[in-house]
C-alpha cells in the first residue's frame, strides 16, 4: 500500500510505538491479532501436554521425549519442503493449519477412548506444532512485507506473540477446571481455525493492492490480471535443508539459533539448579516462610516469568522499533549476546540466586522481544523459498538441536565431569563468545543482501 496515504486514528496511535506509514495499520494489526492467537493457542495446549506426559510416563519420559521432537523434525521437515513446492502460499497454510486443527480434534477423541503412550505421541506433536505453525506465521509475514516495511513494523506483530503467550497461560488457568483438560483441545482447534481466517483475510488484502499497485491510482486491474493472479505460486523441488547448507546467509543465522538455544537452555538448567539448592537450604533452616521446597520453587518460579513477560512486552513496546531503526541490525543482533556474556562472567564468581536471576531475567526478556524480533529480521531479504522452507528448518531442527547439545552438556558435566555451576556458566561464556562471532558475520551479509535487493 502507497506510504503516502493519509494516517489513520489506527495509524497515528500505532505510531506511539514504531514508525507506521499510511495505508500499514490494518495488516499489521491483522498480523499481530494472528500470532497473538498461535501463540495463545499454545499456551492452551501447554498445560494438556504436561498433564498427558507426567501423568503417562513421569519427567524422565519427557525428557527423552523431548529429545525425540528433533529426530522427528528431520522427517517432518523435509516433508513440508516438498509440500510448499506442490503449493501456492495460500493453499499451503490453509492446510497445514487445518491438519493440526484437525489433529487436536482426534487427541481429544483419543484421550476419551484411553489410548496408551497417548501422552508421549502429543508431547512430540506439541513440539512440532508449535515451531512449525510459528515458523509459517513469519514466512508469511516476511513474504507480505519488504525489507523496510518488516524492520519498521515487526516490532508491533512481535508484542502480539508476547501478548498472545500472557493471555494463552491467563486463559488456560481459568478454562481448565470448568471444561477439563482435554476439552482444551477443542478450543485450541477453534481458535487455531479463527487465525486461517484471519491469514486469508490479509492475503485478499495484499494480492488486491498488488493488483491496484500494478494497475496505478484508478484500481483497475491490468487485462489479464486478477487478484487471483497475483497470488504466489508453489515453491521450487529444492528440499529445506539442502537450501540451509548451501547458502552462507542461512547457514550462519541456523548456528545462530542453535548456539542463542544451547546458551539458553544450560542457562535454564544452571537457574533450576541453584533455586533447588536455596529451596532445600531455606526450608531446612527454617527461612522458607511455611512452603515446602516445591511450593518455594513455585512461588519463585511464578514471580520469575511475571517479571521476564513484564520486561518483554515493556522493550517489545517501546524499544525494539527503535533499536531497529537508530541502530540497524547489526547492533541489535549483537545485544543480547552482550547481555548473555555479562551475566555468566557474573555467574562464573558469584552462582547465587539473586545473580542468576536477574542476569537469566535480562536475558530472557531481551530473548522474546529484542531478539525474537531480529531473528524474524533477518529473513526479509530472503527469496521466497529460503523464507518458507529454509525457515522452517532453521526455526525447528537447529532450535532443538540445540536443546539436545544443552543435554548432553548436562548429562556429561554432572555424571563425568563433576561441573559445578560456575563451570556450566563457563562453559556458557565459550559458547557465548562463538555466538557473537557468527552474529558479526551475519550483520554483514544482511547488510550486503539488502543493498543488493534495493539496487535489484
């Protein structure tokens, strides 16, 4: 739509927080009302998933299901690649949608009936589902929007995945008991057919101004031409991964993810473990207020995600667009790993909860607005393929893959290598020094791609 446009209210209070040209306010809004519902979807389906698989097999199984999810991506993947190549993007994400839809209709009929391991299959699924239905979601996005378009107006859609995540959990807590458990399935499924709505709503409206674009001011279409007409067509035969490993742009933002995860998760593991510690020493000394060491947990763990989601919508609002816009991409990319290599230098002397919480609550709100943002960023200058297919691989495989090597750190630091936690935040600063390696070199080559799609 023509940036010269007159702004609307819409417009105008959009503005408040991101640069918003006339004409942009009602996709954006439309993108951000989408992924606010994947994301509460999600958050719906969350809770299902931890009672099916604790109940069914315990956290050991979990665990190594958890691990399962990425040897599963490495089927599921390629298989969406050749998907995307059979169709149009609109056709594509109307029935990838209405599958999982449909797959949260018949768990629920299963878990009438009683299957067995049924809670291990949904556990995987779960994984699955959420990266994959994410993933399409900014493929999507990144195909509406050019390159200045996406880094001025991502910072609004992004608040609606951070909203969407507060509401979900909100909405789970007080549906689950008059509804039960399984039936959260079924409202998931509902809300997960309102966002195919929703994506086919914007589609029409970007294939119409394509059409009005191409035809000039009148709006009439050029002969020969349709809305239908301008609707992309299905992808190449290239397969997901093939495309990851032979293009240095994608196989540098893939080892992003996978390092920003690995730091992450032994960072989660590194928190876990020194709250158990404290719980145990506060309940035993007599300091824990009345809470045994799991209701101490709770307590700490429910004011930890309220102070991180707090921080993360407060930057999403009103500091992502401007990091963006003030200091591009480059600076933005390497933000969070700053942050990261500071607050594990701390925990390497001082691994005691009050520095290890405020230095993962720094980390993890930077993580789920700044960071979520970039990374979304960094596809705009992609073809079409890369953003579908390459996309999908980099935001589910290499994501888990680095939970896997999180848990052989684990596995081997305690049972092998006596780590304490100061070696685990040590180890944490090795990796973190490789993560701003790759983000340097990935700032360039965005750089490099963007000039060269403006001069195309």
């Amino acid at each position: 739509m023509s940036s010269n446009q007159e702004r609307s209210a819409l417009e105008r209070f959009l503005g408040i927080f991101t640069e918003v040209k006339g004409g942009e306010g009602t996709t954006a809004l439309l993108l951000t009302l989408n992924v606010f519902l994947l994301l509460a979807t999600y958050y719906i389906v969350k809770p299902v998933r931890e009672a099916l698989i604790l109940a069914g097999g315990g956290a050991e199984l979990k665990s190594y299901a958890s691990a399962g999810q990425a040897l599963l991506l490495l089927v599921v993947v390629p298989a969406y690649a050749a998907l995307a190549s059979k169709m149009p993007r609109k056709r594509l994400i109307n029935v990838v949608t209405l599958f999982f839809a449909a797959c949260m209709v018949a768990f629920y009929a299963l878990a009438q009936i009683g299957i067995p391991y049924l809670g291990v299959v949904f556990f995987l699924w779960v994984g699955i589902f959420n990266l994959m239905v994410i993933a399409q979601f900014w493929s999507f996005a990144n195909d509406v929007y050019t390159p200045e378009q996406g880094k001025r107006l991502f910072a609004i859609v992004a608040f609606g995945a951070s909203f969407g995540a507060v509401a979900g959990s909100w909405l789970s807590g007080r549906l689950i008991a008059p509804l039960g458990v399984e039936q959260m399935l079924l409202v998931s499924a509902a809300i997960l057919c309102v966002t195919l709505i929703l994506t086919n709503v914007i589609d029409a409206r970007e294939q119409a101004a394509a059409v009005k674009a191409k035809s000039g001011a009148s709006g009439t279409a050029p002969e020969g031409t349709s809305p239908k007409g301008t609707e992309p067509e299905a992808l190449d035969k290239n397969g997901a991964f093939g495309l990851v490993f032979g293009n240095r742009y994608l196989l540098l933002i893939a080892f992003l993810m996978l390092f920003l995860n690995w730091v992450n998760t032994t960072g989660e593991y590194i928190l876990g473990r020194v709250i158990s510690s404290t719980a145990e020493e506060a309940v035993a000394s007599g300091q824990a207020g009345g809470l045994d060491v799991g209701q101490y947990i709770g307590r700490f763990y429910s004011d930890f995600f309220f102070v991180v989601n707090i921080c993360g919508v407060v930057l999403q609002l009103f500091f992502v667009s401007r990091i963006l816009k003030f200091f591009g991409v480059r600076v933005a990319l390497l933000i969070l790993p700053l942050i990261a290599f500071g607050g594990y230098v701390l925990l390497a002397f001082y691994p005691v909860l009050s520095v290890v919480r405020w230095a993962k609550t720094a980390e993890n709100s930077t993580d789920y607005s700044l960071q979520n943002t970039v990374r979304n960023v960094l596809f705009l200058p992609t073809t079409r393929e890369e953003k579908y297919k390459a996309k999908q691989a980099i935001d589910t495989f290499f994501v888990r893959a680095g939970d896997v090597l999180s848990a052989l750190l684990v596995f081997f630091g305690t049972t092998y290598l006596a780590f304490q936690t100061s070696h685990f935040a040590i180890f944490n600063l090795v990796l973190v020094a490789i993560w701003i390696v790759i983000a340097v070199r990935i700032g360039v080559e965005n750089r490099r791609l963007v000039k060269e799609r403006e001069l195309s």
